[in-house]
C-alpha cells in the first residue's frame, strides 16, 4: 500500500513539515523554512482574496498568477520541486494564458457592465465558502489526534522528478495509459464542438 | 512489475479490445472519407467482440494493475449491461434520422461512442480513487460531446453546455470530497486501503460525512440522483434520442456500479463479526445508508411529481428516468447482498423497457418530427404495433405485471420489506402509483384520441421492427420467466475482496 500513495506525498511534506515547524515557532527558533511558510502563505492567502474582490477581470487574473506563483513555492519549500515546477509551468503558464485569452475575447473591459446586484446567489456562495472554511479549519486544527499517522517517513525524497517518475511508470502505469485514452477522446471531441456550426 | 502487467493485460482484453476500437473508428473514417457508415460498423463489431470477451471473464475474481481495477463478477455484469446497451444504441442509430442528417460526422460519433462505452467498463471496475476519477471524466468527455452532437441547432448546443458546466462542477466536488478523504485516511487512495485505515483509527465523523456527501454529490450527478439532477431533463431533451437512451441506461448503471462498490467497500465495518451472511453495517458513527435512504426518496418524488405535467416525451422519460434512480437507490440502503442483487435484477429489466421507451419516440419522432405527447394522439391506430410496443414498455417501466418491470420492482420491494424498511417500501408504493398516471396520460393519448385527420398509417421497414421486438420479447418474457436473471444477479452481487 506504502507506494500507492508515494507520488502524492506532497500531501504529508506539508502536514509532516507543517507541524515540525509549529514546533519550531513555538521553541522560538524561527527558522528560514517556517518564515517562508508564513510568508509565502500570507501572499497567497492575501492574492486570493484580492483576487475575487477586484473589479477589473485583468486585475483578477493577474492576482491569480500571484497567487498560482505564491502556492508554487509552498511546494517548493516542503521539498515537492516535481508539483512547484509544474504549478508553475501548467497553472500560472498554460491556464493563466487561456484565462487572458478568454478575457480578451469576452471583451470585458468595461466593468460596470458586470452585475454588482445583490442576489440569493452570493449568499449562498458565501454560505458555501463559509462553510468550507469552517470544514477546513474543523479538519485540521480540531482533529489532528484522530489523524492516522502518514505513511512516509521522508517527505524530501518523494517530491523529486525520479520518484514521480518511477510511480508514474510502475504502480500508476494503468491510470497513466488511461489518461492517453482520456486525452484522445477530449481531442476528438473539442475537434466535433469546434466544427459545429449554429443556425 | 512488468510481469504483473503483462498478466494484467491478459484479463483486460474486452478494455483492450474497446481502446483499439475507438482508434481503428477514427483511422477508418480518416482513410475512407466516403465511406462514414464502414467506422460504424467497426465500432459496433468493436463491441460485440469486448462482451463476447467479457463472457469469457465470467466468474473470475481478480485485482489487476496494482489494485487499481477489480475483474469481478459484479463488474462484469455492469460490463455486459453497458456493452450490449451500447449495441443497442449503435443499431438505433442505424435507423436514426437524427444521426444520419449529420452523415460526415458519423465517424466521430461511433468513436466517441466507443470511448464512453470504454469509460464505463473502467467505472465498473475501478478500485482506486485515481481510477474512478479517470474513468468518470472519460465517460463524462465522450458524453458531453455526444449529447450536443447531431442537431446543428441550439437546444443541443445548450444540452451540451449544461451538460459540461454541470459535470465540471460535479467532478469538482467529486475531487474535493476526495481529498479530504484521502488526508483522513492518510493518504489512501485504494479503496481497501481506505477501508482498513477507516476500521483501525477511526476519524473524525463530521470531517467523515463532509466528504462522502461531496463524493455522492460527483456520483449522483451520474446517476441523476435529486438534488443533482438539475442537468437531466434539459440534457436528455436536447440531446439526439440515441444518445439520450444510452445516457439514461449505460451511464446510469456504472454511475451505480461506482456507487455501489465505493460504499459496499470503504465504508462499511469490516471487522464487524458474527453478521448473518450477506448483511453489511455501516462504519460506527456513520450511517450513510441513511443519507441514501434519504436521497433515493427525494429522487423518486421529484421525479415521479415532475413528470406528470411534462408534455414533450423526452423530458417525460428523462424524469420517469430520474424516478427509477430513485428506486434503484433503496435496493443499497438495505446494506444487503439480497438488496443489491434486487439492484441488478432491477437494471437488467430497466435496460429493456427503457431502451424500448426511447426507441419508439425515435421511430415516431423518425416520422413526425415531434416528441410532443400530441403527436401521439391515435398512434395506435396509425401503427398498431408501434403502439402496442410502447404500451407494453410503459406497462412495465410502471411495474405492472405480467412484464419485467414488475419483477424489478417485486425484488427490491421484497428485500425492503425483508430488512424491515417498511416505511421507505410505502414511499415507493406512493410512488408507483403516481407514475402509473403519467405513462397512462401517454397510452390514452396513443389508443382513446383519434389521430389528427390529415395523418395516414405509419409505415416501419422490417428491421426496425424486428429491433423493437429484441426489446419487447425480453420485456415480457423475462415478466414470466425470471429465474435466470434473478440466478445471475445472484451470482454478480459478489465483488472483489468481499465475502
């Protein structure tokens, strides 16, 4: 089982990682890692909020790729380089560009066409979100004990391009395949919706 | 490893066979342009050698590929449901004027059928996180395109969007719910493996419920479960009627063969001892067959109510459709093999009456461009037999005898009433009836109305009355004699790693 989950050790690089250095913060010993973690943690948590209360879209999109960017060296700094690269590459380079392409498109320039009225909608987003975040911090700070304890001792050695790789091509091989199968089906059918012409 | 694989390979072959189908499709279409039906019939031959291959499998119990997909009984009977429905749909289409109006692109529409088709036989089967996640979006993708497809009109454009918004939202949830248990159970992505962390240290219930309720959320979306459903009546309106029967029948049984597996295995106690043989109970302090008893009365309700004041067929079946998730859904509340195994028996029948529903509005819709229930005023005295057909399918998606969904409905009542859920077994009594009125609102429309004065008698060639009666026969046959479906079901209700 141990190998099942090594290629998405990340996950326990940060909780492993998170609490040695609550640790660390709590001896008085602030260390360049856990002041990276709050640093980095505040500029994320700080762009994402910015990021859906601006007004101007590019405003928006341009938060989010600090905040894409911001995440990025999360990862980096709980030793999972494979995750901050492609966070990097795929998120901040690939989406961000699809997202600027669409505003561009969309021509959304003018923000005060956008619909500032108050409706049941955002309530119930908000109620969402609030509850989300009531969920996490429930999760996280209320039932650490009942955590079951990680299955990786190293977190450094997990997060490497090698490691990913020998997952990728040896326990996660079937999903991997499966995933060529995956992405042929989406070509062929972004080829028939892009072909198809309304009346 | 590579030696592991290699064996894996050797019980993957309908998979397999399926995968080089939806290649071949595609590279036929491309080298004979002129020619669009030939990669249907490489795709529909494509399909009948994965079952005639998953025939074969019959009997086998068998994780492959690393624990990521389970060859078991129960899989391979889903695997036979969707792979003859595919059939189904692929000689429909055959016959579909919908489907033939958009000749050039037929080729992409076999492909993809048999992508979906390859998706679903990986949801059956799959027994990691990773893998139902892959195999729901691949048959997600296909259908998504499949379900705004044929008609260069908007309605199927908007199906199509819906569609996608909705499955990009649900999967979203899917996702999430997914994480958070994967961080409770410490980073479990088998569901075994999840299983065996939740028995030895039990978490957090709330952090617990949060999780499966977004994970029912992603597979209720499938299923068209209430309140997930919001997609359903739009999407099967506006998509071509073929895929509209494959989306109601195939995608709603590995959306419960997924459903069914991931709670019969993650979370029930397995170290419980001393159970009678064939019961399950929930995890201490998480009684999610609550929350599925709960939902399949919703599902029923709602559809069965909404479905009386629709007037356009496809929508009518799409609730009725809703509807029968409903009832399918208490067959698993019941935490029984006997439950489940109602379950199954209730998909064959529904495979046949449904199907049939959706391939008599095709052939009247062939003819009259309509689904509207006012173009079947005196249908059955324009084709009788068409007429006939229908009432016997409608006869039989009400649960009436002597058709086979009365046996469907006698099974998963049955196994209700034996694990004593009287209550939820009178809710779907209510619900029986009530639907009995919208399907009659439909028979008298066809047989007590005259038809509009200036419409003569409809004319079918003889195979596609010779298809329909592939669905009849089954329809009333399996109403008197039951016995091998309910043996087989018997026999399928068996899943890898359970005993």
């Amino acid at each position: 089982m141990d190998s099942h989950a090594v290629a998405t050790g990340a996950l326990y690089g940060y909780r492993n990682q998170k609490s040695s250095s609550t640790n660390n913060f709590f001896e008085s010993s602030v260390t360049l890692e856990t002041f990276l973690f709050y640093t980095l943690g505040a500029v994320s948590v700080g762009s994402a909020l910015m990021m859906v209360t601006r007004r101007s879209p590019v405003m928006s999109a341009l938060y989010l790729i600090l905040n894409f960017f911001a995440l990025g060296g999360l990862y980096l700094s709980l030793h999972a380089q494979f995750i901050a690269f492609i966070q990097i590459l795929v998120y901040a380079g690939a989406i961000m560009v699809l997202f600027v392409f669409v505003i561009m498109l969309l021509n959304l320039g003018d923000e005060k066409k956008l619909n500032e009225r108050f409706s049941w909608k955002k309530i119930v987003g908000a109620g969402l979100s609030f509850g989300v975040l009531m969920e996490l911090i429930f999760v996280f700070a209320f039932s650490k004990a009942n955590l079951p304890p990680s299955h990786f001792e190293k977190a450094t050695d997990i997060g490497t391009v090698e490691n990913i790789g020998m997952q990728l091509f040896t326990t996660f091989l079937f999903p991997f395949e499966v995933t060529s199968v995956l992405l042929l089906a989406a070509i062929v059918g972004a080829v028939v919706l892009a072909k198809k012409k309304l009346n | 490893m590579v030696d592991q694989a290699l064996l894996s390979l050797a019980k993957f072959l309908p998979e397999i066979t399926l995968a080089i189908t939806f290649c071949l499709a595609l590279l036929v279409g491309v080298i004979f342009r002129s020619r669009p039906r030939l990669s249907m019939w490489v795709a529909l031959l494509g399909v009948v050698v994965s079952i005639a291959l998953t025939i074969r499998e019959m009997g086998i119990t068998e994780s492959v590929f690393s624990g990521m997909i389970a060859v078991d009984p129960f899989a391979t009977f889903f695997k036979l449901i969707v792979g003859s429905s595919a059939i189904f749909i692929f000689l429909f289409s055959l016959y579909s004027a919908e489907v033939l109006s958009t000749m050039k692109r037929l080729v992409e529409y076999s492909s993809l059928l048999v992508a979906m088709t390859l998706g679903m036989y990986l949801m059956v089967g799959a027994t990691n996180l990773l893998m139902m996640v892959l195999s729901i979006e691949l048959t997600g993708l296909s259908s998504y395109v499949l379900a705004g497809y044929t008609k260069e009109a908007s309605d199927s454009s908007e199906a199509s969007l819906k569609y996608i918004i909705y499955g990009a939202l649900s999967t979203g949830l899917m996702l999430y719910g997914i994480s958070i248990l994967f961080g409770l159970t410490g980073g479990a992505m088998d569901i075994y493996a999840i299983n065996r962390a939740l028995v030895t240290s039990p978490v957090n219930p709330i952090a617990l419920l949060v999780a499966s309720l977004l994970i029912i959320a992603g597979l209720g979306y499938k299923i068209s479960a209430v309140p997930f459903h919001f997609w359903t009546p739009d999407v099967y309106e506006g998509a071509p009627i073929t895929i509209t029967a494959f989306l109601s029948v195939a995608s709603k049984a590995a959306g419960f063969a997924m459903l069914i597996r991931f709670f019969k295995i993650a979370f029930i106690d397995s170290s419980a001892v001393g159970l009678p043989a064939g019961i399950w109970i929930t995890l201490q302090g998480f009684e999610w067959n609550k929350i599925i008893a709960i939902l399949s009365v919703l599902t029923m309700t709602l559809g069965n109510l909404v479905a009386v004041w629709q007037n356009n067929l496809k929508r009518l079946l799409a609730y009725s459709s809703i509807a029968h998730a409903g009832y399918m859904l208490m067959g698993l509340a019941i935490l029984s093999d006997k439950g489940i195994a109602a379950v199954l028996i209730y998909f064959v029948v529904y495979m046949f009456m449904n199907l049939g529903a959706f391939y008599v509005v095709m052939l009247v819709s062939n003819k009259t461009g309509s689904e509207d229930i006012d173009s079947y005023k005196g249908l059955g005295f324009r084709s009788p037999f068409i007429g006939v057909s229908m009432v016997i399918f409608f006869i039989s998606l009400a649960g009436l005898p002597p058709t086979a969904g009365f046996i469907g409905k006698l099974f998963i009542f049955a196994s209700l009433l034996d694990a004593k859920w009287i209550w939820l077994a009178v809710v779907g009594a209510i619900n029986s009836v009530i639907s009995l009125y919208y399907y009659v609102r439909v028979v008298r429309n066809m047989f007590l109305r005259d038809p509009d004065e200036n419409s003569g008698p409809l004319k079918f060639s003889v195979p596609e009355i010779v298809l329909l009666l592939l669905l009849v026969v089954p329809t009333l046959l399996f109403g008197l004699y039951y016995s091998p479906i309910v043996d087989f079901a018997n026999a399928s209700a068996r899943m890898l790693g359970v005993h």
